[in-house]
C-alpha cells in the first residue's frame, strides 16, 4: 500500500468516524409510567432496537478506530493468509478485514456464501 492509498484510506475512515459521531441516536427511554402492557411492551421493544443501534454503531466506531491505529503498520492492507494486498474497496467498506475477498470466500466456503 502506498502513501496515496494511506492517505485514501485514513480520510474515508476519519470522515467515517465523524458521522458517527454525528448521527443522534434518542435518549434512554423511560419504561415506567406505562398506562398498559401493550405501550410497555412496544417501550421495551424501542428500548432494544435503541440499545441494539448503540451497539452496532460503538463496534463501527472501534473498528475504525482500530484501522486508524494499524494504518501505519506495515501489513495494514495485507492479506494474513496469503500476503497479498487486500483491495482498497474492500479495506473502505470493512476496515477491520485481515483477509483479502479470496481467503475470506476460502475461509466462507463452508457456508458457501461466495458461490
Ligand atoms: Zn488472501
């Protein structure tokens, strides 16, 4: 990987992390005060989607941070398994990816995702 590609990757993934730090995901909602069992129900059920969407956007942020931290590794891009550079699309859309698509469908084969 070159530094234009290092570079490349290291804005995608800045400005990546600065919508997610933007994107405003509602408050804790309260579960109390629930007239009846169905409004509680649906309280508990946005309660979970919210908690879920939290979740999911910590992993994406830690992932990138990650990425950020290793870009300047030397096998930052490089496949684990067969040394091959992984693509730069690739590296954009799963910054966290040790394996290129070709090891990562070998590795998936099993499950036969990659037909
Ligand atoms: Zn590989």
């Amino acid at each position: 990987m070159n530094e234009t590609q290092r570079r490349e990757i290291k804005d995608h993934l800045l400005s990546g992390l600065s919508s997610l730090a933007e994107v405003e995901i509602d408050g804790d909602l309260a579960v109390e005060n629930c007239p009846d069992e169905a409004d509680f129900a649906t309280q508990l059920t946005l309660q979970g989607v919210n908690m879920a969407m939290r979740h999911r956007r910590m992993t994406r942020i830690r992932e990138y941070e990650n990425a950020i931290k290793r870009l300047h590794e030397t096998d930052f891009g490089i496949c684990d398994e067969c040394g091959d550079p992984i693509g730069l699309a690739r590296l954009k859309a799963s910054p966290s990816t040790r394996l290129c698509i070709a090891c990562q469908c070998a590795a998936e084969e099993e499950r036969s995702r990659c037909a």
